[in-house]
C-alpha cells in the first residue's frame, strides 16, 4: 500500500468516530479518513442502494456559496453551462474548464434565493476555491462552508425515507432542492445523488453532534426499508455502473469536455465567454475529439482495473482504463476507458491488459446501470 | 478468528495442511476478512512448480488484487476450480476452502512457518486483531 499519513494527521468529517463505531474499515481518502465499508460489505452495501436505501457520509466534499447579485453571471464565465437562467431551487451538473478546455473539477451548483450553492471535490476543494477567488472575487463574495456536513441518502425507498422526516422532500423533483428539517436542525436537501437511484443529498450546518443526531434520524426512519451505511468502496461501484465521472479517473485538466463525453454540458452558444471556450470550438470545429470514453465489458475471466492498459486484439496499446471493478448488480467486469475515436463503436473488440495477459473486451453502451423507470 | 492448530502460517496469511508430502494451502481467516468480498482467484495450473515465499496467484476482492505467496516449495497436483464460479466460499469458510495441493519438494520448507499460536501472536502484533 502506498504511504499515507498516520490517521491522526488525516481530516476527519464530523461523523468520524460513528464510523469507528460502527466498525468501519477506514481508509485515507483526499487527505481525510473516511469508511471504504462498514462490515456488510461493499457487495452488500452497493446491493442495498440498488434495492432499498443507503446513507454515506460525503462531509469531506466542499460546499461554497457565492453571494451577490452578480454571481450567477460571474459563474458563468468559468463553467461551459448556463447559469444565469437557472431557476431559484434547481440544481445543475456543471464543470471548472481551462484554457485548453480541460477540467479542473465537476461540481453541483444549486441557485438559492440570495446566492448561489457549489458542492465540489474533496481532493479538489482547494484548488477550486483559489480558482473562484483568483477569477470571480471582485464580482461576488467567494464563502467556503467547512463547517456544513453532507449526507447522500440513496435507493429506491430513499423518497420513503425522507417522507418520515420531512414530507417537502419527498415531494421535489429531481435536481431540485428545499429546506427541511430533521432532528431540529435546518438543513438544506437537493434530490440528487452519485449512484444512479432516486435519492436527497442533504446539507448540515453541523458539529459532530449534530450530524450524529441527523444521520441517526435519518437511520431510525429507514430501518424499516433495511437501510445501511455505506463507505466509498459501494460508493464507487455504483457511480461506475451508471457511468458517472469520477475526477482524476474519468475528467481531468489534461481531459477536455468532448473527450470525456460530456458534450451536452459545453453551451458553445451561450452568450457568455467562459474559460476554453475557444479551445473547445476549435475541437468541436475540428470534428470533435481524437480519443473519448468509451464502456467497456470484459469478456474473458478477468477484472479490468484503474491504470491498466487498453490494447487492439493484436497486442497495440490504445488507451487506459480509468476506471475499473466487477459490476455487483450485473454479475460482470466493466471499465471505463479511454480510446481513439476509430475504437469507439458499439461491439468493438479490445483487449485490457490483466498482470500482463491480454483480456478480451468490447465496447458497450453506458451507463452500464439505468434503474428502471417507474 | 480461528486458526486451527494442525495448519502452520505464513507471514502473507497463507495456511498449509500437510499429510506426508501432501500440502494443501489456502489463505487464512484475517486474509479473507481484510480483503472482503472476494470476487476472482487466479490459481496456477496442474504441473507448475511452485517456489516457497514466491507469488503462485492472486485474490481480488472488489477493490484490489491480492497476491498469494507459496509456503513451501513443490508441485501443483490439484487446484480447486470451484473458485471459479463461488470465490466467496473463501469469505464464508477460509480454513476449510483450499485454494491448491502440492507435493512438497523439501519438508524442511515447513520448518521456517509460523504455528498457530505464533500466527495469532504475529496477527495481533501487526494489527491490533
């Protein structure tokens, strides 16, 4: 295992000792000291989420807001989305772009009624708020909210869940917010979430105590639906079975937008200039990127993982994986990868290389995962 | 966790019974508990020749590839390919799951393994279990 510093110098989110307590295998995550599992287990956790409900602790992520009359404006010029025209209470995906139209972080933004909510990477929290006082300060109040926890209720009986609580929640449509409150304390609460089920990420203003008592409220209401905690190990699983980014893997600021295929988030024709904008014309004028993500399912008996290599069935190598694990709900191994654009057709035959044995694999559609339409 | 006293350890928490130059290995009770759910065993073939404290194989659990490291010398006679399909017997019953058989080249490799007191001891040093 790699270095790592000892547990005491690593951040701790204010449920830490829960975890412990719990039982929880601890592991070092963006420089805090988070739960990979509890002792479920990652298969069961991740299986819990698809069928009922599961409740992570994602405290370690930041939460920003930016104040002003100009903010929504200011923002603009730094994501490739609309952001002026979003309506009070809705929340949108959105993505820090550079120069080269490369990504610096994806984020959440939510408009509130006086400012507007960012919820951004743990390992990218920093850098982002450097990023928004260096570019925007002089146009809004830049106010990181470290002392805000995070909750991420997920599963199919999540709106059950947070019916128990507080009935305004189960009655938001997705990506959409409200403020509730649980345990006595006001939160704010978004239906929205990382794992491809329905479910609320819920926002607490919050010590130790406090968010004890929420996540403990939280989990009496969904003992009836068989809720279970659940660490970054499911956490992980469930955001790649439903293809979702995760930054470092799939984005990155040497990855631009359209090789990362999130195109439908690039509003070339939005008014504003935003930050690679001119880059990412010139991309999309050249007919689009040279290389771009791609699904990938492992054929053979192997499990294709983070880093290893994507090769033609002769043995070139092509690409990378990004992202790799046995997919729990499909009983199969699938990947994320980069790979040339001339690869990227559905059925395409590859090859990952497994402890230096070429696995057969083809491209597939993704999401892997869609839960089923109700 | 258990450790049953008739096996001898390694300090990579494999397990070997041996019945005179029989050896069967798997991996202990902490292994299994450490690594969790355990998805893919990739085991050696019939015939390789297996070489004490080298890699033989790997154990993946969801999150990571676990090498497995020989406790003795020898050849593999049997290899327990219902691994393939339920690897998790391995989770649910690790000293009774076997992973290979080997005839041992040299009985004396049996000699620089751990007991099972001093695997538990060894164990609880290491971790705190």
């Amino acid at each position: 295992m790699a270095d790592s510093p000892p547990a005491a110098a690593m951040l701790k989110t204010p449920l830490h000792s829960l975890h412990v307590e719990l039982g929880a295998k601890m592991v070092p995550f963006a420089g805090y000291d988070m739960p990979v599992s509890y002792p479920a287990g990652i298969m069961a956790e991740h299986r819990q989420c698809r069928e009922a409900a599961a409740l992570f602790d994602v405290s370690h992520m930041g939460q920003v807001r930016l104040v002003g009359s100009d903010a929504a404006a200011a923002l603009e010029t730094l994501v490739p989305v609309d952001v002026v025209g979003l309506g009070v209470d809705k929340q949108r995906y959105a993505l820090f772009t550079n120069d080269a139209g490369g990504i610096l972080d994806d984020l959440m933004v939510t408009r509130r009624a006086d400012h507007l909510f960012l919820v951004v990477n743990a390992g990218c929290k920093v850098a982002d708020i450097a990023h928004l006082r260096a570019t925007i300060a002089s146009r809004c109040r830049v106010e990181p909210m470290p002392d805000h926890a995070l909750l991420a209720l997920q599963g199919p009986a999540a709106a059950a869940v947070v019916g128990r609580l507080a009935p305004v929640l189960s009655q938001l449509t997705f990506m959409t917010g409200a403020e509730a409150r649980i345990a006595g304390i006001d939160c704010f609460a978004t239906r929205s979430g990382y794992t491809g089920e329905d479910g609320f990420e819920i926002y607490i203003p919050s010590d130790e105590a406090t968010s004890a008592r929420v996540w403990q409220e939280i989990f009496a209401a969904g003992e009836e639906f068989g809720i279970l905690p659940c660490g970054l190990g499911a956490r992980n699983t469930l955001r790649l079975e439903s293809a979702m980014a995760l930054y470092g893997h799939e984005i990155s600021d040497t990855i631009n937008v359209f090789e990362a295929n999130l195109g439908r988030y690039c509003k070339l024709d939005k008014e504003s200039d935003f930050v690679g904008k001119s880059a990412l014309q010139t991309i999309q004028n050249a007919g689009g990127p040279k290389r771009k993500l791609v699904g990938l399912e492992i054929v053979e008996r192997g499990i294709a993982r983070d880093g290893y290599p994507v090769t033609t069935l002769d043995g070139t190598v092509i690409g990378e994986v990004t992202s790799g694990s046995p997919s729990v709900t499909l009983k199969k191994n699938v990947a994320l990868a980069y790979v040339p654009v001339e690869y990227t057709s559905l059925d395409t035959e590859v090859a990952v290389t497994i402890r230096n044995q070429p696995v057969k694999a083809k491209v597939v559609p993704t999401p892997f995962y869609k839960r089923a339409k109700k | 966790m258990a450790y049953p006293a008739t096996y001898k350890y390694t300090k990579e928490h494999e397990w070997i019974e041996v019945d005179g130059t029989t050896g069967t290995i798997g991996i202990t009770d902490y292994a299994q508990s450490s690594l969790g759910d355990i998805v893919f065993v990739e085991l050696p073939k019939v015939g390789d020749k297996l070489t004490a404290h080298e890699t033989f194989g790997s154990v993946e659990s969801v999150k990571a590839v676990s090498d497995l490291y020989s406790p003795v010398a020898g050849s593999v006679t049997e290899i327990n390919s219902a691994l393939n399909d339920a690897p998790e017997t391995i989770n649910t019953d690790a000293n009774g799951t076997w992973l290979v058989k080997v005839t041992l080249a040299n009985p004396a490799d049996l000699d620089s393994l751990l007991d099972s007191a001093a695997y538990t001891k060894y164990v609880e040093e290491e971790t705190g279990h």
